[in-house]
C-alpha cells in the first residue's frame, strides 16, 4: 500500500511539472512576439522558442537536479536578454522557477552562489544589450521574489519534518513506555504471589504435619493447630484474590470490589501465624510510630513477612527477633535470628540468587529505600532494610 500510495505521488508531482513547464513555455512565446527593447517587433522567433524549450525541458529535472537545471535556465536567458530582447516577467518564467526550485531544494549556501551569480548574469546581459536603460529595479525583484519563496517553502518543510520527527519519537517513547510499565507490573504482581504462596503454603504445610503429629496423644492441641490451619488458607485465598484481583476489569459487574493491600497494622496476625507454626517472634521497637505511605506499608510488611518465612523454612533455631526503628525521615527494619551455625539454604539466599531476597531487594528499591541480608559474623542470619516515610504526618513536620 505504501508503495502505491508513494508511486502515485511522483505520477502527479511529474504531471505537474510537465504542465508547469508546457505554461512556462507558452509565456515566453507570448512575451518575445510583444516587443524588444528598442520597441520594434524581433526579426526571428525560432531562437527564442527553442531556447525556452530547452529552458523547459531542463525545468523537469529540477526536483533531482536544480543546480544543473538552473545553470541550463539561466544560460538560456543570458542569450535571449543577448538576442535583444526586454527583461520582462514572461521572458524570466523559466529562470524564476528555476531559482525556486533552488532555493527550496539546496542549503542556504549553495543558493546564494548559484542564485545570487544567475541573477548578477541576468542584469549584467540587460546593462550589456541596452546601457542607457539602467531601470533594473524591476527585474531584479521578479528574480529574487522566487529565491525568498523557495527559502520560505524550505524552511517550511523542514518544519514540518521535525514536527512529524518528534511526533514519531513521541510515540515509540509512549510504546516503550508502556512495555516499560507492563514488565513491572508483571513483576511486581509476580512478587506478590511469591510472597502470598511462599508464606502461607509453608506456614499450612508445617501447620498440617504439627497438627498430624500432635493427633494421636494431643487431640486438643491438634484441634487448635487445625484451626488455626484454616485461618492461614482463608488468609492466603484473600491475599491471593486481592493480588490477581487487579487484573480484572474495571466495568466486570462480576468481580468483587478490591481488598486493601496489607501493611505494618497486621504484623500480630503475622506473627501469629508464625508461632502457629513453631517460630518464636520477638518485636522491639525504637521511636516513635509514624505513619507510611501505602506503598511503603506494603513493602515494609512483605519483607517482614519474606523474612519470617525464610526464618520459618530454614534456620535451625525456630526463633526471630524483629525490631521496628523509626527515625525522622526512615524506617529501619532488622529481622534478625541467632542460630549457632549457618543454613545452606539462607547462605545460598544471601548471596542474591535466591528468589525470596531478590524479590524484597526490588520492593525496597521501587520506594526509594535499600535492603542489605546476609550471615551475621556471630552466628545466624539478619535483614536490615531502610525505607523512606514519605507518610503525611512527616510531610507536614518537615514543611512546618
């Protein structure tokens, strides 16, 4: 289609400057038949014809070529203005197209050598064929009127060549853009289904074989466990439906209204269902509780909830402490557990090729904050991360 569309284009930009030409021709048979510059009739008209011929024919090729096609013009006219006749508009069609096109298709520079020289040629040859007539005002206004014009038009295209240009930019910047948005969100919904999936289906499974355990000789117990077995699938269902429910769209009658994301508020039902599955948690905290950002809520309560969950699936020591320090502009989280040796699994982890640190890595970067985890030189495993408040109470402390 496009090249239809561009084949059909050149078909009419060539009728055009055929029909252009064959006008051009016309006026200059017209103009030398009027007078001559003595005010006689000219003796001959075959000359002047065929130099306007040749004229035109040159003017066809002056989109590829107007250099050469208006040096082919210009000469052209030199020797009619030569042959006696008078400067007038008719007789310097040709060589005014000429110009034109010149000025409209060449740089700044190459139209003032080649421009500039065929107009000085034009009035030298009317000062040489009648020196007494010095009134050259005239046509040198109808010869440089063609150059200002083709400028203009130039500039013109230009224009509008920068314009569809950043037009062009703009949209593949919106494309890349959108691609760019849609690989986070991929990934960002893909770390909340690690965390939903990895927390709440370890915290189940150990929770069934407890319950399993404690059966035969602690029904009670088992009882308890079980229960508290079901309160962590109902948990998992609602993160999971609130997670994937953001996919859904907006005019679905059908779907059910978003659940707020979790944040810092539900850390004792965390904890709870931790120690339902044997980790001990521990909670200090240092300065004074200061609201968070949503999204620095949800962050703050996913690294804690990754951190018990790798506490809970690998130390050997079922214990983690969890300080909560809250200075004027961050909030520092430490989950620590102070097992007398290493874990392969939590050494691996701390290395960055774990899945679980990478992805809480990602969630403290995307708010602004930093996320360091590794062996403690004393033994066990620590996650230390620091996020930025950015709640609306700091924000009013700090412009007050």
């Amino acid at each position: 289609m496009f090249t239809s569309l561009t084949r059909g284009t050149e078909r009419r930009r060539r009728v055009i400057d055929v029909l252009t030409a064959l006008a051009l021709w016309a006026g200059v048979v017209l103009g030398h038949s009027l007078t001559t510059q003595d005010g006689t009739l000219p003796p001959a008209a075959w000359p002047v014809r065929t130099l306007a011929a040749l004229s035109c024919l040159a003017l066809l090729a002056s989109r590829r070529h107007p250099r050469a096609s208006l040096v082919v013009t210009g000469i052209s006219t030199v020797v009619t203005l030569l042959l006696g006749y008078d400067l007038s508009p008719l007789l310097l069609g040709p060589v005014m197209a000429g110009l034109y096109r010149l000025a409209a298709r060449t740089d700044d520079r190459t139209t003032h050598v080649y421009g500039f020289t065929t107009v000085a040629a034009l009035i030298c040859a009317s000062v040489i064929t009648a020196p007494k007539d010095l009134q050259v005002a005239g046509p040198l206004l109808w010869l440089l009127l063609p150059l200002a014009w083709g400028r203009t038009a130039r500039l013109q295209g230009a224009y509008l060549e920068a314009v569809h240009a950043r037009a062009e930019h703009a949209e593949r910047t919106r494309e890349e853009e959108a691609r760019h948005r849609v690989v986070e969100e991929r990934m960002r919904i893909a770390r909340d289904l690690h965390d939903v999936v990895a927390h709440h289906m370890l915290l189940a499974h150990l929770q069934a074989r407890t319950a399993a355990h404690f059966a035969p000789t602690r029904p009670e117990q088992s009882q308890k466990i079980l229960a508290e077995l079901t309160a962590t699938t109902s948990s998992a269902l609602h993160e999971l439906r609130a997670t994937v429910g953001v996919l859904r769209q907006d005019d679905d009658p059908d779907s059910a209204p978003l659940e707020p994301a979790p944040g810092l508020d539900r850390l004792p039902e965390l904890i709870a269902a931790c120690e339902s599955a044997g980790t001990k948690v521990t909670v200090t905290t240092e300065g004074e509780p200061r609201p968070l950002s949503p999204g620095v809520d949800l962050t703050a309560f996913r690294i804690v909830q990754e951190a018990l969950t790798n506490v809970t699936k690998h130390a050997q020591s079922k214990a983690a402490h969890l300080q909560l320090a809250y200075t004027h502009t961050r909030l520092i989280i430490t989950v620590t557990n102070e097992q007398a040796t290493p874990v392969p699994g939590i050494a691996g982890s701390g290395s960055g090729r774990g899945y679980g640190l990478m992805g809480m890595r990602e969630r403290a970067r995307s708010v602004g904050g930093e996320l360091r985890a590794g062996p403690r030189t004393a033994g066990g495993f620590e996650v230390t991360t620091a996020l930025p408040l950015h709640g609306a109470a700091a924000e009013k402390e700090e412009t007050s």
